[in-house]
C-alpha cells in the first residue's frame, strides 16, 4: 500500500476533472445568469413558484412525522442495498465448484435478515400506516 | 482468492456479543407474540444477558490472542470487562424495572431494551477492538443506542435536549475520529492497530500526530475529558435515571478499557524498542499528555461539581472525576512494559495498570449503581432530583439514607469501602514512574479532597438539615417528628435488597475482595514479536 510520498497523483486526475466541471457547470450557470439575465421585481414575480398554481397558505407548519420515518427507513435499506452491490460483483467468482457456495449465499441471506428484522419490527410499529 | 471462513475457535470467543446481537433481535420481535407487555420483552432482554454473561464468563480464561485477522482481540483483560459489563446492565435493567418501568409506554419498550443492548454490545465490542475500523465501529455501536436512550423521556423537555446536544457533540466527535483513522490508514498503509503504533512510534511525523489525536478526540468524547465534556451534565440529567446510571458507567469504563488497549499498543512498539530513544520519548510525551488531560478533568469535574443542586448532575461531574482518575494512571501504560526502555527506566507492567484498572471498575461499578438507585427510587417518592428535596431523607427512609451515604463516601475514598482502595491501586500504578508519578499522585490527593465536600452534601441535607422538602399531603410531612420514623412500603424491599448488596460489594472489595481476581484477569495481549511475553502483574 503507497504511502503519501509514493502516491501516484496523477491518478487523481480524472475525478479532479469531474469535480471541476459539475462546480464549474453549477456556478456557472447561476453567474452567468446574475449577469446576463433581466433585473426586474415585482410582487406578482417575486411570489413561490408552485408550477404556475396559486400557492395556499405558507410552507411553514408542521408536517407529519410518518413522512420523516419512511424517509430513514428509506435510507436504510438504500445502505444495505449499497452493501449488496460488491458482493454480487464479487459472488459469481466466490468458491466456483466447491460446496461451500450456498454458505456465501447464506451469509448475506443472514445480513438482509438483519434488515428484514428491521422491517418487521417497523410494520408492527405502524411506520406503514399512512391514515 | 478465497475468503476464510472464521474457525469455531475464534466464533467461540465472540459469543457474548453473538448473544447481545441475538438478544436484540428477539426483544424487537417480542410484540409479534405479546402485544403491549413490558415484562416478556425484559425477561427475554434478561436471557439474552444471562448468555452473553454465561459465554463471557466461559472465556474468561483463554490467554490473549487476536481473532478475526486482527479485528478484534480477545484478552483476559477485556473479556473480564465484558463479565462487569454484562453483570452491570442486568443491574441497570434491575433497577429499571424497580423504579423506571412506569414512565416508559409498553409500546417502547421494546425499543428501550433493544437499544440497551445494542449499546452493551458496542461497549463490549469496544474493549476488543484492535483495528482502527473496529474501533470506530465499536464505538458508533455503543454511543447511537446511547444517543436515542438518552432522549427517552419523549415529553420532557430536559430530555429532548439531552438527547439533542449528545447527538450533536458526539455527531462532530465522532466525524473527527473518522477523520483521523483514515488519516492513520493513509499514512501507514494499514488499519491494525500494532502496525499503526508501529509506524507512528517509529517515523513520527506533523500529520501522524494529527492523526493520533483526532483519535483521542473521539476517545476524550466518550470518557467526557475535557474539551470535550459538555455534554456530560445535560445528558446525565436529562436522561432517564437507568440510562444515566448505564451511561456513567458501561460508556466510560468501555472508553478506559479502549484507551488502555489503544496506549498498549503504542507502549509495547517502544518496549519492543521501535523507534529507539526518539520514539520512548514520544511515549513519554503521549503518557504525560493523557495524564494531564485526566488530571485537568478531574480538577474540573470536581471544582464544577460543588456548585450543582441536581444530584444527577452532581454525580454526572463526579464521574467525570472518576473518569479523570483512571486516565492518569491508564495514561502511564505507554511507558510500561517488560522489556525495551521501559524496563530500564521504569518498574511498570501493563498488567498494572490493568489490573487497577480492573479493580476500579468493578468498584465504580457497585458505587454508581448504588448511588442512582438510590436517585430513581427517592425520585419515585419525593418527585425531584434535587438537593433540596432531600432534606429530611434520612428520617423518612433510613435505608436510602444511610445507603446514599455509604456509596458517596465510597465515591469520596473513604477507608474500608471500596473506593479507597481503587484509589490506592492507581496511586500504585503511579509511583512506578519516578517524579510524575508524585505530581499526579498529589493531584489526586488535592482532587480526592476537593470531592469531599460535594459528596457530603447530600448527607447534610439528607440528616442534619431541617423542614422537609415535600408539599403537607406526601408522606415525608408524617414523618417529621414520628417516632417510627421509616414508613413500611414506601421504598420497594427489592429496591432496598439492591441497594444493600451494592453495600456490601463496596464492603467486600474495601476490605481487599477482588483484588485478587483483577490481578488474574490483568493482562492485556501484546503483538507476537513486539514486547514478547505477557507478564501478569507481580506484588503490588
């Protein structure tokens, strides 16, 4: 494993390419428009964009918490599906003939148990019921 | 390239968190079979713990060896924290269930006794850790649960904002310990922890260090040193009494068992003679820098404490004292060890230290205990945390009175409880070192004196103050100026049975008790080819 002084920087040049444009793409387009675009308020302008209807009421009130806790449980199951993501890379080549290939399966099958706790233990808590 | 399955031989010795993680799952699957109970989710949390407790015990006496490629290790030393551990939240779960049941819903208290565990379980994983990605995982494990304990008095607000500032703090801790394990990984190519201690203590350098102490940041979080210790008080008094009690304990004797480990493995790099003179020095830099700090804390802790009038946040500052005290002497491991250096210089072992370590643990254990059961069960029937409301405690309930008194001075070191001769230990450890050893010893000294008098505060107001702190129509307004001063049923015989063995325990090891099993259970593994024998500590 290359320490600091070993370190091929050059490698780094794609991803230094990708960060500068998508923040050059980003604050570009919100200067050019501060620049070129027409400088004109009014009330009627100025007002929240709701696609063109009327917006009713203002957007500062309170929500309802069942949106925040799909919102989480979202989350993690959108983690453990990132961890999935490596092992079926890697699973095809994992112990190709041998016997113990059904005990990799069944190791991951006992990680996504975990999570199926999880989620049982969520429905029986009521996080589905949207009334 | 094939993965390794891990041998019976290493599951075996991780089967206590096998059993927490177990435990866990079936208490959160509980309300599929009995809706809306409080007692088969705690009796199932209660198996749960009996496993771990049995597995701990049943590897208590394997020598230290390193399982898992070098994730965790498994030692004398930390298994023998997982026994205090585990007997620990059965007591917190005890006390529970005594004084605390009744202000959680039956709805959560599956949640409540799943998050126990899982926080058991990260405290247990933590004294194992030996990889830079167990420890930070470990840690997450034990302090997430924590954070969502922390706020389960849902209405309240003092609760709510404890539950809040310990997020927020350890969120930014926590970052900064990450932050610092990748600079560790970056730098040295590795996530074991012997190699890291390696490179560091060999080939010193500005961004090595930096990563060294961002690591100690989130170390300092947990054991709530210093910089650090913010949260402590609010988190302690706006915390359900059991989580407090859990919290004070489990989450800072799990740090002290994972900073030892973690100085360890720099010390016994320097004992090994990595890095020659250059590197002992920066040992002896690090030892004096982790026994400032756990001087400064305890000063701290000690001088903030006296101003306090909610006993919870009394004891929170107590144990942050107490917190203080092991890490001067835990700071001093770095410089121990058989051979190398410090051999020629010093008399120190690591088994010392571990073993006073150990012992203090195992005291603090039963004082802490001792002393928030005391808080949940007179809460129950004064309804107030405060000082004030203490007044007249002693007559009204001779037992908590006279028991409170007994932990406080236990807390305080008074002779013959067991708290004195914890600090004795650490003082032993101390004198090892030559000239610092004396400083840190007279800190203690001032520090242990300082504490008088905020741990006798409660007895003043308990016995000798007048009037009564409770509204005409409680009960303690009859028992000003009754002859049978202690009223029958007022404090649960379970309660009082708890609180008389906590007594007792303090007793039994201020007399010498446990000393002995400590010094056994003392030893902390070294890397095959660094310090090269474990030496078990000789006479103290």
């Amino acid at each position: 494993m290359p320490t600091l002084a070993q370190t091929e920087f050059s490698h780094f040049g794609p991803l230094v390419l990708l960060l500068v444009l998508a923040l050059g793409f980003a604050f570009g387009n919100l200067i050019l428009t501060h620049v070129l675009g027409p400088h004109r308020q009014g009330k009627i302008k100025g007002m929240t964009y709701e696609s063109g209807m009327n917006p009713i009421g203002t957007a500062r009130r309170r929500f309802n918490v069942r949106f925040y806790i799909v919102a989480m449980t979202f989350l993690l199951f959108d983690v453990e599906i990132v961890f999935l993501y490596p092992w079926a890379v890697v699973f095809p080549s994992l112990a190709e003939q041998s016997a113990l290939r059904p005990l990799f399966l069944a190791r991951v099958l006992f990680f996504l148990l975990t999570s199926v706790i999880a989620f049982l233990y969520a429905w029986r808590k009521g996080v589905f019921r949207y009334d | 390239m094939m993965p390794k399955l891990p041998a019976w031989e290493e599951i075996r010795l991780v089967l206590p968190e096998i059993g927490l993680a177990v435990g866990m799952c079936a208490v959160l699957l509980v309300p599929f079979a009995r809706r809306l109970s409080k007692s088969v989710p705690a009796a199932a949390a209660l198996i749960a713990l009996g496993l771990a407790g049995f597995f701990a015990v049943d590897s208590l006496g394997v020598s230290g060896r390193s399982i898992l490629a070098g994730a965790l290790v498994i030692d004398p030393f930390s298994q023998f924290f997982k026994v205090l551990l585990v007997v620990f939240t059965v007591l917190v779960l005890a006390q529970w269930l005594l004084a605390g049941k009744d202000r959680i819903s039956a709805a959560d208290t599956p949640d409540f006794l799943c998050l126990l565990l899982g926080a058991t379980a990260g405290m247990a994983l933590m004294a194992s850790a030996a990889n830079l990605l167990s420890i930070v995982v470990s840690i997450e494990m034990a302090s997430l649960p924590s954070y969502a304990l922390a706020g389960m008095r849902k209405l309240q607000r003092r609760g709510s904002e404890a539950a809040l500032k310990y997020v927020l703090f350890g969120a930014v801790a926590s970052a900064l310990m990450i932050y610092g394990c990748s600079l560790l990984y970056g730098l040295t190519g590795s996530l074991d922890l012997p190699t890291v201690a390696n490179a560091v203590v060999s080939g010193f350098s500005p961004l090595l260090g930096l990563g060294v102490l961002l690591l100690f940041v989130g170390l300092a979080f947990k054991l709530s040193a210093v910089p650090l210790h913010f949260w402590c008080p609010d988190v302690f008094e706006g915390a359900p009494t059991e989580v407090t009690t859990f919290l004070s304990v489990a989450s800072k004797g799990a740090a002290v068992c994972l900073l030892t480990r973690i100085l360890w493995s720099f010390g016994a790099a320097a004992a090994a003679g990595v890095g020659g003179e250059r590197g002992w020095n920066l040992l002896v830099g690090l030892a004096v820098a982790v026994a400032a700090l756990g001087a400064i804390t305890a000063t701290w802790g000690n001088l903030v404490a006296m101003h306090q009038t909610n006993l919870k946040r009394l004891l929170a500052y107590s144990s942050m004292a107490h917190a203080g005290y092991l890490m001067m002497a835990v700071g001093l491991i770095a410089i121990s060890g058989p051979t190398g250096p410090a051999a020629a210089k010093l008399n120190l072992l690591p088994g010392h230290v571990a073993a006073a370590v150990l012992f203090y643990l195992l005291v603090y254990l039963f004082m802490n205990m001792g002393a928030f059961t005391v808080v949940a069960l007179a809460a129950q029937q004064v309804g107030s945390e405060d000082l004030r409301a203490y007044r007249g405690l002693m007559a009204w309930s001779p037992w908590l009175g006279v028991l409170l008194t007994v932990f406080l001075l236990s807390l305080f070191g008074m002779p013959g409880l067991g708290g004195f001769l914890g600090k004795i230990y650490l003082a032993v450890v101390m004198t090892k070192v030559g000239s610092i050893g004396f400083v840190l010893i007279a800190v203690l000294l001032f520090n242990t004196l300082l504490s008088l008098y905020y741990y006798m505060r409660p007895v003043y107001f308990m016995a000798f103050a007048g009037g009564s702190g409770a509204e005409d129509d409680s009960p303690l307004a009859d028992a000003r100026g009754s002859l049978m001063p202690s009223l029958p049923g007022a404090v649960p015989g379970v309660g009082v049975a708890v609180l008389v063995i906590c007594a007792l325990a303090l007793v039994w090891t201020g007399l010498g008790g446990g000393s002995g099993m400590t010094k056994d259970y003392g030893l902390i593994w070294s890397p095959p080819g660094q310090a090269a024998a474990i030496v078990s500590a000789e006479s103290k």
